[in-house]
C-alpha cells in the first residue's frame, strides 16, 4: 500500500516538474519584453506619486486606476519572471548508475523544487483573487 502511495506521489512530483520546466523553456523568449513592460508599470506608479502637478497635466489624473492596473502588472511580471529564471534549471532525475550520495543530493533538491512550485502555484492563486479583487470583476 504505501509503495503503491510513494509512486503515486513521485509521478505527481515528476509530472508537475516536468510541466513547470517545460512553461520556463517556452515563454523565455519572452522575458526581455517583459522587462520592458515592467519599466512601463513602474513608471506608471511612480510618476503621479513623484511629480503629481505634472502628472495631471499630462493626463495621469491621482484618482485614475492606473495605479491598480500597474501594480498587478509588476505583480503578474514578477510571477512571470520568477517562472523564467527558477525553473528552467531543474536537475535530471536520479538513476541507479549514480552514487549514493548524489541520488540523495539530487532527491533532495528535485523535492525542494517540488516545494517551491507548490508554493508558485499558491502564490499565483492568491494572486488571481487579489487581481479579481481589486479588478472588481
């Protein structure tokens, strides 16, 4: 029963893994258009906070929600990179050939990504309902 239950678990690990390392190699050609995107969110949260005489002159009014929109946009970028740069490294699974120690070694930081991903995913969770929140959707 639990040998049954401890492979049922390693496919689930491998599976999400797996998934999360094939997003990261997909959408890196994307990530410097990010950044660019990112300069854009950011100057559209400071600018009316920094120089807001000004920023009304050329048309960014305090009371507008671009303030919201460019928030959740860094917020969606940061998750966005985080994806990129994290999981397009993942270790190779651990064969029998392998030492002792490094089949360890390697169990140990593949969990440690599991881990991470499951923390991803909830992250991006939370994420969306604070997006839906604040959207007011």
């Amino acid at each position: 029963m639990s040998n049954r239950f401890d492979s049922e678990v390693k496919y689930i690990q491998v599976n999400i893994l797996t998934l999360f390392e094939v997003a990261a190699v997909k959408i890196k050609p994307f990530q410097k258009m990010s950044y660019f995107l990112a300069v854009i969110f950011i100057t559209l949260l400071i600018v009316p906070l920094i120089v807001p005489t000004q920023a009304e002159f050329i048309g960014f009014a305090i009371s507008d929600d671009y303030g919201k929109f460019a928030l959740l946009g860094c917020i969606w970028l940061l998750l966005f990179n985080l994806v990129t740069n994290v999981f397009i490294n993942i270790p190779i699974q651990a064969t029998e050939s392998d030492s002792t120690f490094r089949r360890i070694k390697l169990k140990l930081v593949r969990f440690l990504y599991f881990i991470l991903a499951m923390f991803f995913v909830v992250l991006t969770l939370t994420i969306l309902f604070l997006s839906i929140r604040l959207l007011r959707v």
